[in-house]
C-alpha cells in the first residue's frame, strides 16, 4: 500500500486559514484583555494621585495609555490584517481550486456588509479614543490645574500631551470606518 505524503494546495489553504483564524483569535483575546489592563493602570495611577504629595503621579497615566494603546492599536491592525488576507488572497485562490468555484469563507466579508457596522466602528473609535487619549489627557488637564512642579515636569506633561495626540491620530488612522478596504498586495 503506497502513501503519498504530499498535501494538495487545497489541503494546505485550509491548514493555513486554521492557523491564521488562530492567530486571530489569540490576538483579540490580548487586545481585549489590554483594554482591562489599561483601566486597572489608570485607577492605580488616579488612586496613588490623590494624595496632594503624589499628584505627579497622573504624569504616568499617559505613557502607560500610550504604551497600552499603542499595542492594542498594533493588535488590532493586525486582527483586522488576517481578515482582509482571508477574504482577498487565501478564499479566493481556494475557491479558484474548487470545481464549482464558489465563494469559501462567506462570514469574512459577510459581517463587514452589515448595514451598522459603520455606527459600530465610530462608537469604537470613540471609546479607543477616550480609553487611550481621553483620560490622559484628563490626567494632564488636572496636573496643570494644580500646580505643577518644576520646569522639568512641565516639559515632560507637555511631551506627554504630544504623544497622546499623536497616539490619538494613529487611532484615528486605523479606525477602518468603512465597509471595505484596498486590496491587500501579496508579500
């Protein structure tokens, strides 16, 4: 009895859609789990500033904001980059396999055509806006409405506020409002 141990093309798009859709769900498992993480830092941050003699500490909110939103940010992009792999480069070239040629993995573009995915995603965007850029800045309003301490800190609240904006426009940047993207090229 012979055994040929080679795998159809067939055989190894699934394989690869498996281990992606893997990869996939570890990510929005970290990237959700990054949202909590960022809230338990910002009440240890607000918790440890409001003591009069720590309220430097709301000068850590925004770096840790910036750090986690920043990977979650990254997280998220590339959540949505296996999406857009699947629906553009390994469904198609598996349905061209196939002798009817019909369309294969029909929910990756399915749930991108709901009529209220745009609201979805712009009530997102504000919540990854106010989670990662919002409350920093709060912090930073409410350090300046004291009174700071020290040239040096000023100069590091200020920088703060700038990486905070910049953090906010790449969020923005990401955002993917729209019902569907460019094709993604082939690497």
């Amino acid at each position: 009895m012979s055994h040929d141990p080679k795998i159809s093309m067939e055989q190894l798009l699934v394989l690869e859609y498996e281990h992606i859709k893997d990869e996939q769900k570890a990510r929005i498992g970290f990237r959700d789990n990054l949202l909590y993480a960022t809230l338990a830092s910002m009440a240890a941050v607000v918790a440890l500033s409001l003591n009069p003699e720590t309220r430097a500490a709301l000068l850590l909110l925004p770096p840790v904001s910036l750090l986690l939103g920043w990977t979650y940010l990254m997280n998220d992009e590339k959540i949505s980059a296996i999406g857009r792999y699947i629906r553009e480069q390994v469904g198609p070239r598996l349905a061209d396999l196939r002798s009817d040629r019909e369309p294969v993995f029909g929910w990756e573009s399915a749930h991108r055509s709901d009529h209220r995915r745009t609201v979805r995603k712009q009530i997102q965007l504000g919540v990854d806006l106010i989670a990662f850029c919002g409350a920093p800045l709060a912090a930073l309003v409410v350090y300046w409405a004291g009174t700071p301490e020290g040239a040096a800190l000023i100069t590091v609240s200020v920088l703060e506020a700038l990486s905070t904006a910049v953090l906010a426009w790449q969020i923005v940047v990401y955002a993917d409002l729209g019902r569907s993207r460019p094709p993604l090229r082939a690497s």
